[in-house]
C-alpha cells in the first residue's frame, strides 16, 4: 500500500455499488448484524432511481399525459383538447426533482436508518485472491483499504455502443443521456428493438417528435409473435416508422446540421434514412472495467459479465456477484431479490438459488406488453406438450370502455392438465395482468379453475378469465358477464 493509505475500514460485507442489489444486500445484512460498508464512485442509488426506471417512467407518464389529451377527441365523443409544444427544460427539470426526492427518501435516508457506512470512490480488487482487499480512492486521491469477510460486486451496467461503422462521428444519444437533453429533436433515429428502445421511442414520439425505429429481427423478440405483431401495430398508429429486420451498415454525420444518416439493408432492399439525432439502445454492458478482478482470480465471460454460480458466487468464494453485472435478467427486482440471496448464501451457507421460473416481466410502452411464465416457444423447447388461446382485446368489455381495445391476452397451457404455463398481453395495464398471472402460476392454476373463478366485470383481469374461457368456448359468442 502506498503511503497515501488511511488506517482503513473492516466489514463483515464490502458492497461495490449502491443501486437494487446492493441496498437489498446491505439491508438484508444489517438486519443480520453485520457490518457493512459500501463504496460507489458516482451518484447513490444505481441505475434505476437515477437513469433507469423512474426517470424513463415519469417522462413516459408525462408523454401518455399529452397523448391523451390529443387522442381524446378521437376516442371519445364530445371531447375536445388542446395540445401545446413540449416545454422540455420544464418537463427535464421535473423529472430531475422527483429523482432526487426519491433517492434521498429510499436511499440516503434509507442507508442512514439501518446504519452503514458509504466510501465515495472507486473501489478496486488487491491483494491475493486468498485474502482480498479492497482499495477505495477518493477524488481528492485519498485511499482507503476496506477488509471483508465477503465482498460483493453489484457495480450495475452502461448502454452498449454496438461496433457500427461511422457512430463515433454521430454522437450518438443513450437512454440516460437522451432523457436529460433540455431540447427535443425534431426526428430522431432509434436502433434497438428491445425493451428500453421501444420505451424511449414511444416517448419521444409523443412528445412531438418524428421517429423511426430501426429493429434488426422483431420487436421483443423474445415475446410471442402475435404480440410482437400487436405492438408493432400500435407502435405505427402513434406515427413511429418501425422498419423491421433492419441491418445498419453505415453511420455518416452531416458536418454542417449535424444530422445522421444510417444505411439501411432489410429484406426489401437497402435504403437510406435521416435524422437530426440518433438514439441506441440496444443492450447493456456490464460494469467490471477497472476493478482489479484478475488480481483476486475472478472470472468475467465475453460481454465482461462476472461469472458466477446459481448461488451468485463467483471463482473466488469470497468474492460475489449480483443484479446487471452479472449478465442476467436486467430488471431492478431481480436485482433486490439477488442482492438478499446472496447474503443468505454467504453468511448462513443457505445454498439457494432464485427461482425465476415465473418471473414477470413488463416494458411500458402505451399498450403495455407484459408476461409471466412461458410463451410457446419456451413450451415447447422445454419439450412440454401444450396449447394456447389468444384473445383480442377488442373482447375485453374493459378495453371497449376505455375506447384502447389494441392489444391481445394469450395463455399457454400443459395439454393434457389444462395447467396454465404462462400469460402474455398487450393491453393498456398488461403489468398488472402479468402481476396476476404469477399467482395463478404459484398456485398451478388449470384454465379450467380461472375460467369458472370470480372476475369483476369491466376489469382488464376479467380478460384473463375469458382467455381460459376461450379454451373450451367460442368468446364472441358469450354475453357480458357470461359464465
């Protein structure tokens, strides 16, 4: 150590990072009695409170606000409103107070509750990977040695900029900085066709401006085609121009406007589009750079995730791993749900894995699209004999009030029990539908049970009891509230 190295810090648990995983390791921890100290280099609280999930909603919310309030006259007889420009200092400007509202009452307050300490800096792995120990540098250069029982490595992931040609001359925007700029693009490029892309372009659509989405296979491709298709459908009423099975070749920046121009094969031919900004999001990048994991023997794989078992421990026992830097499923709750399991393993020798089998998931785009469970696909690589039904919500009486009847409901079930193995929809609240779709899951519900429990009338859930209705009857042919 060199002689810049204060006396330093001993934890039962060294956190690197201070978003989902690891607030839930920590809280987890001290509620066991442990001593923890955490150490993260920017801003507390991870990605999803700072340029995740709440910013990305909010302005989804504020965007679905404008929308309505143009789509009303056409939805709704009798009806009228005017829609103004978009004030986008304002509307950034409020999205920033509610972010720091919120880190401050569920992170800072919350840190300070359970009584851990936080080292800003940049924490990095020394030592022999039998003993290891962390070094933190300050900004002001000062280090720190943090020695622990069990460290672990929750350092989130960064937008990935895929290898395009020309797109280190573009400028090209991310999520998180797309979501901060105080002025709105008149068109905008969007490659992606993912969760975060279909989000971002639908939001800067109803904000005002001319998108085009650029998707190289289908959108959500890991989803079922129709419900691809559906919110294809809906993506292209709202004006956005999806081209599909989309290869960017070329990135080229206009040296006078500034505008990009992208390249374009796709199975009809190649073509040329334009705008002032490109936006890319397609995918995440784990965060490892830097942090000394070959020095203890820690293992990464090809995107830099690090490797880790079931039980979130990585190749050295010591040392584990949770939440997006670990290359799974990039949702904050898997995160939360890594973050406590891990501590359980490492100080309790729980041995447990997650169960994700019925995991939801939902990306909230205006219709929603969300699942729990399998889709068909999943069915039957999984070798399971199975069927399914889908049903438009043009037969939800919920969807026809409301006057949104896109979309669609879809269950899989095991052929021979009837046993629901998974619910996906496209619909104005598909996360809700998607939330009670695990219960039903949980509980090895057969459509048969759904079919014949209670639904309230007019609810979106009341279209989950007629798709397993649809099982064993033609739905058009029921009256409301038929059993």
């Amino acid at each position: 150590m060199d002689h810049h190295l204060s006396p330093g810090t001993t934890a039962d648990l060294a956190i690197i990072g201070s978003g989902g995983a690891a607030f839930a390791a920590a809280i987890r921890a001290r509620e066991d009695g442990l001593r923890v100290v955490m150490v993260e280099r920017g801003v507390l609280g991870g990605t999803c409170v700072n340029t995740g999930c709440v910013p990305s909603k909010a302005l989804l919310a504020a965007a679905e606000a404008r929308h309505t309030a143009g789509d009303g006259v056409g939805r709704f007889a009798g009806i009228s409103a005017t829609v103004s420009p978009v004030d986008m200092p304002a509307l950034v400007e409020g999205t920033q107070r509610l972010v720091a509202q919120l880190r401050a009452e569920k992170y800072q307050d919350i840190a300070a509750a359970h009584g851990w300490e936080i080292l800003p800096g940049h924490a990095r792995f020394a030592g022999a990977p039998e003993d290891p120990v962390l070094t933190v540098t300050a900004q002001d250069g000062t280090v720190t040695a943090v020695e622990a029982q069990h460290h672990l490595i929750a350092t989130g992931s960064r937008p990935t900029l895929p290898p395009v040609p020309g797109l280190e001359d573009v400028t090209p925007l991310t999520s998180t900085s797309a979501m901060q700029q105080e002025t709105l693009p008149g068109s905008l490029l969007v490659l992606g066709g993912g969760p975060v892309a279909l989000e971002q372009a639908q939001l800067f659509a109803r904000l005002g401006s001319q998108v085009t989405l650029l998707v190289r296979s289908r959108l959500v491709s890991r989803e079922e085609p129709e419900a691809s298709h559906a919110l294809t459908e809906a993506l292209r009423e709202d004006g956005i121009r999806v081209v599909l099975q989309a290869a960017v070749d070329r990135l080229r920046a206009d040296p006078v406007t500034s505008s990009v121009t992208a390249e374009v094969r796709t199975p009809d031919g190649g073509q040329v589009v334009s705008a002032e900004r490109l936006l890319v999001a397609v995918g995440r990048t784990p965060n490892t750079e830097d942090l000394g994991l070959e020095q203890v023997g820690v293992r990464t794989g090809q995107r830099g995730e690090v490797l880790v078992t079931e039980q979130l421990v990585s190749s050295n026992p010591r040392i584990w791993a949770a939440g997006d830097v670990t290359g799974g499923r990039e949702f904050v709750y898997v995160a939360a749900a890594q973050g406590a399991l891990m501590v359980a393993n490492a100080f309790h020798s729980a041995g447990r894995a997650l169960d994700d089998v019925h995991l939801p998931s939902v990306t909230f785009t205006s219709p929603a699209i969300a699942r729990a469970g399998m889709t068909r696909a999943m069915a039957e690589a999984a070798d399971i004999d199975h069927e399914s039904r889908t049903v438009p919500m043009s037969q939800v009486p919920r969807a026809r009030v409301q006057r949104d009847t896109r979309g669609l409901i879809t269950v899989v079930a095991q052929r021979q029990s009837g046993r629901i193995l998974g619910v996906s929809a496209v619909a104005r609240d598909a996360g809700e539908l998607a939330a009670s779709a695990v219960h039903l899951l949980d509980a090895e519900r057969t459509v048969e049970q759904v079919a014949g429990a209670w639904a309230p009338y007019l609810t979106m859930a009341e279209g989950l009891k007629l798709t397993c209705q649809a099982f064993s009857t033609d739905v058009t042919t029921l009256s409301c509230c038929a059993v």
